[in-house]
C-alpha cells in the first residue's frame, strides 16, 4: 500500500510519563505505516519545557496559530513535588492554561461510546458535549471575610473618575462576600467558539445560565450569545438544519438526563467545571474522554482529557506491562488528522481517521479492551497490555483499509 500524503503539517506536541510511552506507540504501529505523517514536533515534556524556561510550550501554541491544527500529548502540570522530581528552575505554569491563553480558545470535551459499556444514564446513546467557558467568574474572584457590623458596597471607578455604587448588604455582624468579574469581549469568543463548533460537529448547541436570578451578570451571557447568534449564525444554523437553545441551568440538567444526547452543551466556567465531571463520570471512563481547544479564529488543538498516569508510568520504569488504555490519546491523533484532511482536502486522511477510529471502537465492542474498561464493561471480555491492544486495533485497521 502506498502511504498516505499529507499537504500541511501538523503541530505535535509530544507530553510526559505514560502517555509519552502511548504517543509512540500509537505513531508506530498506527500511524507512521499508512501516512506519510508530516509534523511540526514539539517536545512540551517536564525537562524540555524547564530547559527552554518554558519557551518550547510559547512556541508551539504561536505554531498552532500558524498551521491551525495541533495534536497535544498530555504533560505534568508541576507542583512542589515535581520541583523536586525533575529538579526544575521553577514551578512552570500548566502548559494547557499557556496555550489556551495565547489561543483564546474553548475547551470542548466528548466521550468516545461503545457499546458494551453503558452509561450510568440509560438514555444517552449519543455522545454529549461540554463547552466550558474558561475565563473569569469564581475563578478570578476577590473575596473578604467580614468580621464585624459594617456596610458592604460595589463600588466602580470610571477612567473619567465618576464613580457607581451599590449596596450588597448592611452587616450586623459576620459574615462574607465575593467580588467577581467577566469581559463582554471573552464572553463574545466563547460564544463564537460553541457556534462553530456547532457547525463544525452538525450538533444542536444549548447554553444555560441562571438569567433570571442574576439579571444583570448572567443575563450579559443570555444577551451576548444571542446578539451573536442572530448577528453571525443563525442562517447557517438553519441551513444546517440544526438549532440555538438557550434555557435556565436548572432546566437544562433536567432536560440532559432525560435526553439521548448528541448536543454540544455550553457552559458558564462554573457550571463547566461541575457538569463536565458528573458528565464524564456518567459516561463510564475518564480514559474514552477526548478533548479539544477551538480558538475563535478556528485553530484546533486535540487531547485526551486525562492526565499522564503518572502511578502507570512508575510500574513502566519498573520493567512491568501496564495495560493503560490508549483510546483517548489515539482520538486526539485522529481528531487532529481528520481536521487537516478536511481542512487540505485530503479524503484519503479523512477515510483513514474514521477507519481507525472505528477499528478501536470495534476492538473494544468485539470484547477485546485494557484493565480500566473490564471493570465496566459487559459480556465477554479478553484483558490485553497497551501494545496488544494497540495490535489487535491494527489487526482491525489492516482489513478495513
Ligand atoms: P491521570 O493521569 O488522569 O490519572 C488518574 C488515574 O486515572 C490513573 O492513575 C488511572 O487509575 C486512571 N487513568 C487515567 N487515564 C487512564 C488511562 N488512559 N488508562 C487507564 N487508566 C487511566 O491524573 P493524575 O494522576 O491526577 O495526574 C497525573 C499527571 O497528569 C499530573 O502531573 C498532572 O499534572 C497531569 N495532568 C495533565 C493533564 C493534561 O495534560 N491535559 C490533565 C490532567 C492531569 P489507576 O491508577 O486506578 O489505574
Ligand atoms: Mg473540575
């Protein structure tokens, strides 16, 4: 057979501990024998990024930007420990909050289904979506400790010095407060982001707040979503023949579990952080979970949600076979290539993505899965290291090519 030719690279970002193990692997036996794979390599390992003062992660998010389309490994967010592990210069910031920054991007995550394991909620037979905004809200919150009777006021200072004020409360003793902000401008991005995800998945989009207690703070989300949508998408919605909805946040957790999925469910950071975990823990493993950053220019940048199995990794060292389930970071090679296919025309890559995802999913539902899927899978199952499996995905691939 011969290989298949890509245009345009795409930007690797190679990560840390196990899932560095995976990335190879899956190039290897997956990957590098059909497709003339064409990318441009950073190394965003722990020991790269202290050596180049982080730079290398800088680099490779300018690089996304130039080529559009990333293919992301996981890394080590350091903390004290890893300081010490790695002997680092510094406690380097979490490369995802540096390339989503310079990105501007959204962060949406899907379960990747198979059949014999099913989610906790019966109905969903579809995939679900969580758009979660990153930015302000709780997360860059000032909060105080009000330790007496006084008078607690929002008070904002205009660049032309007039001054608004409003009363929170008028303390009698004790109690607490919190101050918290959001930009119209990232607000508007996150909105865009969704909107063309939407588009781009040919999934109807939700978005839900609580507009009608917070009737200024939250309303702001309601009203800039819909400016946008009437402004920028709402003809190629319909001409897509899929649909904005916006309902109350109560409202939409009770709708979720009374759907079958296939919707992309946007959410304030907040409401994000909760429902994308009660989400992915519903859908069964944190392992079949992918993720992927879309900034509101349309670069692309895919990942599995989990982390680099760091307790995996040390059996590794040790000279053990691990049965590490590599099914997340071989969506986001997938997603990535997919998307440079779609994006230079290239049908052969497209095909190639969709069969070797489907090889996967096969493998799983034909019985055959790593350690983590036994536990909650059904019927009969054969539990195989990371490298069988990876085989037995070939095995499927080679007769589906
Ligand atoms: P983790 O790597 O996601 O692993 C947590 C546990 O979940 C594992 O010990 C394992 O359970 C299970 N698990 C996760 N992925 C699995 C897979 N593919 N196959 C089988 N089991 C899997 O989270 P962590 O241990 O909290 O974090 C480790 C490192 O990853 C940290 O340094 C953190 O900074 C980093 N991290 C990076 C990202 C990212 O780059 N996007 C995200 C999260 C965390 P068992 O041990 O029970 O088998
Ligand atoms: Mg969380």
């Amino acid at each position: 057979m011969e290989k298949i030719q890509m245009s345009v690279p795409l930007v690797e970002m190679d990560g840390d501990e196990m899932t560095r193990v995976l990335w190879q692997q899956i190039k290897d036996i997956l990957l590098t024998p059909y497709i003339d794979l064409k990318t441009v390599y950073y190394d965003l390992g722990l020991k790269k990024r202290d050596e180049t003062a982080d730079r290398i992660t800088v680099e490779a998010a300018e690089a996304t930007k130039k080529y559009g389309v990333a293919v992301k490994c996981a890394t080590i967010t350091p903390n004290a420990q890893r300081v010490e592990e790695y002997n680092l210069k510094q406690m380097w910031k979490s490369p995802n909050g540096t390339i989503r920054a310079i990105l501007d991007g959204t962060v949406f995550r899907t379960p990747i289904i198979v059949k014999n394991v099913k989610p906790f909620v019966k109905t969903w037979d579809k995939p679900i979506t969580i758009a979660r905004h990153a930015y302000g809200d709780i997360y860059k919150d000032v909060e105080l400790k009000v330790e007496k009777k006084g008078l607690a006021e929002l008070v904002f200072t205009g660049e032309d010095g007039r001054v608004t004020k409003e009363v929170i409360h008028d303390f009698a003793g004790p109690g607490i407060l919190l101050g918290m902000h959001n930009l119209n401008q990232s607000i508007e991005s996150f909105a865009r982001a969704c909107f063309n995800y939407a588009l781009d998945q040919n999934q109807d989009l939700w978005f839900s707040t609580k507009d009608t207690i917070s009737k200024k703070y939250d309303h702001t989300f309601k009203d800039i979503f819909q400016e946008v949508y009437d402004k920028e998408y709402k003809d190629r919605f319909e001409a897509a023949g899929i649909e904005y909805f916006y309902t109350l946040i109560d409202d939409a957790v009770a709708r979720v579990i009374r759907s079958s999925g296939g919707f992309i469910w946007a959410c304030k950071n907040y409401d994000g952080d909760v429902m994308s975990d009660m989400v992915a823990t519903a859908f069964g493993s944190l392992a079949m979970m992918t993720s992927v950053l879309v900034s509101p220019e349309g670069n692309y940048e895919y990942e599995a949600a989990h982390g680099t199995v760091t307790r995996h990794y040390y059996q590794h060292l040790k000279g053990e076979e691990t049965s590490t389930n590599p099914v997340a970071t071989l969506f986001a090679w997938t997603g990535a290539l997919r998307k440079r296919g779609e994006l230079d025309n290239l049908d052969d890559l497209v095909q190639f993505a969709n069969k070797l995802e489907k090889a996967a999913v096969d493998t799983i539902e034909e019985g055959v899965m790593t350690k983590d899927l036994a536990i909650l899978a059904e019927g009969d199952k054969k539990v195989v290291n990371t490298r069988q499996f990876l085989e037995e995905v070939n095995a499927r691939l080679i007769k589906s090519l």
